[in-house]
C-alpha cells in the first residue's frame, strides 16, 4: 500500500524514467547472458580445431616416417644392387681396347659431359686421359645408380604428398 502511494506521489515522468531503466536493464542482461553464450561456442569451436591440428600432425607424421622408411630401404636396395653390378666390372669389361688397354679419350669426354647434361667440348679431348675400361665400367654403374637413387626420392616424395593431401581433408 505504501508503495502505490509513492508511485502515485512521483510525477509521470520519473515513473516512465523508472520503467524505461528497468526494461534497460533486463535487456542487457540478456545481451550479456547472450554474449557468454556466444563466447561458450567460440571456446568450444577453438579446442575443437585445435584438437584437430594435432590429429591432422599426428597423422602427417605418421605418413612421413613410413614413406621416409621405404625410401632409405629402397635407396639401400638400390646401392646394394649398383655394388653388386661394380664387382662384376672385372669380369665383364676385360682391358682390351686398344694397344695399352685403355679407351680413348674421347670416351671420358663424352661420358662426362653425357652425365653433367652438356655437350663434350672436342678441344679438351687433347687434354682427357684416356681411362681403362673397368674405371669406365664401374663410372657408369655408379652413374645409373645415382640416377636410381634420384628416381627413388622423387617416388617417395610423390607418395608423401599424395597421401598428406588425403590426411588433411
């Protein structure tokens, strides 16, 4: 009773002045009370993705150490098999080429500049010496073995990014 007479005590802009500070009020509560929702979410959405990058991690790193592992056994192969190839030089490639058994050296300029991707520049066959057929023998199998070993890493790098590439979708 005493609070209906105040309220009809106070003149009608003070009381609109009152209700407007309530519904202020009540409104901003909600907006704060949306506002720690919304921050909930985010949170949320936050450890999600970060738990999600370390799987992704965990999962790349698993796909490296196992292409990385069947390249070194395949690079191991590959040296196995040239070694193989350089001891049997002597008994394939015999030292009868020429009177002193050597090739020319025209053979070690060409090969050279076969290797290096370039032509032989034929002013330098006065320089060359000529090399003996099982150095030349063994020069080429070691040769196609480096060109083995690169065939191998660009497989396994091929591997590695196909199967990166289906980790992260």
């Amino acid at each position: 009773m005493i609070a209906g007479s105040l309220v009809r005590a106070l003149p009608g802009w003070v009381m609109w002045l009152a209700l407007g500070a309530l519904v202020a009020a009540s409104a901003g509560w909600g907006y704060v009370r949306g506002a720690a929702a919304v921050q909930d979410k985010w949170e949320f959405a936050k450890l999600h993705q970060i738990a999600n990058i370390a799987e992704t991690r965990v999962k790349q790193a698993e796909v490296t150490e196992r292409v990385v592992t069947q390249y070194v056994d395949r690079v191991r192969v590959v040296r196995d098999q040239a070694d193989a190839v350089i001891r049997e030089v002597p008994i394939y490639v015999r030292q009868t080429c020429d009177d002193d058994g050597r090739l020319p050296s025209g053979w070690r300029l060409l090969h050279d500049a076969a290797a290096s991707g370039r032509l032989a520049d034929p002013a330098g066959a006065a320089d060359a010496q000529p090399v003996d057929p099982q150095t030349a023998a063994r020069a080429v199998a070691e040769n196609y073995a480096g060109c083995r070993e690169n065939a191998e890493q660009l497989t396994a790098l091929q591997r590695w990014v196909r199967e990166q590439a289906t980790v992260t979708r």
